[in-house]
C-alpha cells in the first residue's frame, strides 16, 4: 500500500518535472523577422532591441538569433533582469556607425547591463569602426582626448557565458566587465592595430569569480587590465601580442578603491609586446592593496619589460601631479 503511494506520488513528480520542461522549450528570435537589415547601412539598434526586448520576458531559454550579414547598430543597452536563460547568438556581424554624430559621448557601444544567465555565443563578429574614432583619442597628441565607446560593456552580468565571438577595432576598450560575477569568456578573438589608442583588450574592474580563457588579443594597448575590486580572477590561456601586456592597474588614482586579490594568470603566451606582467599605481596615488596573486606557465617572447611594477605610472606627460617615489 504504502510503496503504490510512493509510486503515485513519484509519477506526479515526474509528470510535474515534464510539463515544466516543455514550458521552458527554448524558442529562437530571429532579428531578421523583426525588421533588421542587414545591409550594413540601415540602423538596426531599435529591431534589435524590440527582439530582445521579446526574448527577455520569454520564459525560458530565449535565443536572439543573428544570421549571416552585416548589420549596423547605433549605441544600444540590453536590459534585464530577463525571465529566464538568454543566448544572444551572433553569425553574422554587427558594425558600428562611423560618423560622430552617432556615437557622440556616449561611452559604450553594445551594452548588457544587469542579465543574469547571458550567453552570448555564434562565431559572430563587434566591429567598432575605430579608425573612424581613433583620432580623437590620441592622448598623447591631444590634452582634450575621453575615453571613447567601449564595444561590449558588461554590466551586472552574472553566471554568464560569453564565448566564440570576435571583436574588432574598437574604439575605445574592446571589453568591459563591471560588477560582473561568476561569468566567463571564452575563445574570444580581439584584434586591433598595434598603434591604435586606448584599444585595451579586456578590462576588469569590482568583479568576482570571473574566468578569461583561451583567448587571443591583439591590440593596441592593455591585452587584459585589471582594475580595483577584482577578486578571483582567472585568466588561461591566453595569447596576447601585440599589445601593452596583462596589467594590474592603474591603481590609486581614486580613493578608497576595493583590493584586488586572488589572481591567477596561467598558460599565456605574450609576443611582442610592450609590457609583459605589469602592477601600476598612479603617481601619486592613494592607497589600495593587491595581493594574492599567481603568475604560472607564461612565456614571454620579444617583451621589452617582462615584469614590471611601476609606481610612477603616469601615461600624459605633465598631467600628473608631483611625482612621489614612496620606496
Ligand atoms: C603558447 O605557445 C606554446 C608554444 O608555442 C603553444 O604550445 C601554446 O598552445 C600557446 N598557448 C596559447 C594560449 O596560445
Ligand atoms: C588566493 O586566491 C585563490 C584564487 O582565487 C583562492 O582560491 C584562495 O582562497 C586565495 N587565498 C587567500 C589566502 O585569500
């Protein structure tokens, strides 16, 4: 009697777990039914943002599909928080607009800001158009220069997984991941002309448990850059070159900055590059901390400072105050 119970209520178990499997059925967005052109001349940030817009109340796996083709978006944000998984599957390419007046101040290009369970995935391509940029943002030539349009800003992302895609030139920092957790990125192509400003790779700053892996960076400034409040970060195997190495840093330039500590830098390759491991504070610079950190397995080939920590960072001639040596 009491085992035919047991059955009973198992099988309603069963039946249960099924219909809430078929509910969450993932179900496939595809932009190009939603009015997006892929022409690389039509402005597609408000097709896409509809799609998305659709895909994120979608109760299950919401797949944001982008076929083969050349699309242009204007700066976009991709809100959650969404109702349950999305893929943001990219095939084709998304291109950046190039004339000023559509990227103004803005300080992103492609933004995800508070997504919880994200993958973005397809092989596809970020193309930031920055040739069209980069001369406003020479700061060595120009006192007046700002951080330009980062392609892929990541923010409040979390248990996310980004992988298989590829950025190019982009204006200002390829990625940006901001008070992010337990997210990794993963075969991420970035490629940007060694003499191109400001273009770091990754840049990372009051996230945890994030994983950077193999990956391949070429740039024109920072592969990877580490900001205050990083913790538990792994970066392997990744190639970097050329470019300004992997850095911690800068520090200091804000006070109370968060630490940075437990860093894992395993099985990377750096090839002509200007820095190899960089720590830098600002001169001067408030005080922070960073510690706990494992350097393993990196092979360091035409580096010109392999190791380097460096105090006195300052990279603007004259903007800088004093520069105090504390050792
Ligand atoms: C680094 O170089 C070694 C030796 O050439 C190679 O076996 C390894 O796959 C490279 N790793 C990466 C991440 O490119
Ligand atoms: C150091 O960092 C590693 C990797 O993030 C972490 O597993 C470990 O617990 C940390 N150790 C200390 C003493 O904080």
């Amino acid at each position: 009697m009491a085992s035919r119970l047991v059955r009973f209520i198992m099988c309603l178990i069963f039946l249960f777990v099924s219909i809430t499997k078929v509910k969450s059925q993932q179900k496939v967005f595809n932009v190009k039914n939603f009015g997006a052109v892929a022409d690389g001349k039509t402005d597609n940030s408000k097709a896409f943002l509809g799609v998305w817009n659709q895909a994120c109340q979608y109760n299950g796996p919401g797949v944001v599909l982008i076929p083969e083709g050349t699309y242009l978006m204007n700066p976009v944000v991709f809100n959650g928080p969404c109702k349950g998984q999305i893929v943001f599957s990219i095939r084709g390419g998304l291109t950046a607009p190039t004339d000023r007046g559509s990227w103004g101040n803005t300080d992103h290009w492609i933004n995800f800001n508070s997504v919880d369970n994200l993958e973005i995935n397809g092989g596809g391509s970020f193309d930031g158009q920055g040739p069209s940029a980069w001369p406003f943002n020479n700061c060595k030539t120009n006192p007046q220069c700002k951080q330009l349009p980062i392609s892929l800003r990541l923010d409040f992302v979390t248990n996310s997984w980004i992988h298989d895609i590829k950025l190019i030139n982009s204006k200002g920092f390829h990625i940006n991941v901001f008070k992010c957790r337990h997210t990794t990125l993963e075969r991420i192509q970035i490629t940007a002309p060694a003499n191109s400003p400001n273009t770091d790779g990754i840049h990372v700053g009051l996230t945890t448990d994030l994983k950077i892996l193999s990956s391949f960076i070429s740039t024109g400034d920072d592969c990877v850059s580490i900001g205050p409040g990083a913790e538990n970060i792994e970066i392997k195997g990744v190639a970097c070159g050329p470019g300004h190495g992997i850095s911690i840093g800068s520090l200091g330039k804000y006070p109370n900055e968060e630490d940075v500590k437990g860093l894992v830098i395993s099985n990377c390759n750096l090839t002509g590059t200007q820095n190899g491991l960089r720590i830098k504070t600002w001169a001067p610079s408030h005080p922070s901390t960073v510690f706990n950190l494992t350097f393993e397995n990196i092979n360091l080939k035409d580096v010109s400072n392999p190791i380097i920590i460096d105090q006195q960072y300052c990279p603007q001639r004259g903007a800088c105050a004093k520069e105090v040596n504390s050792c």
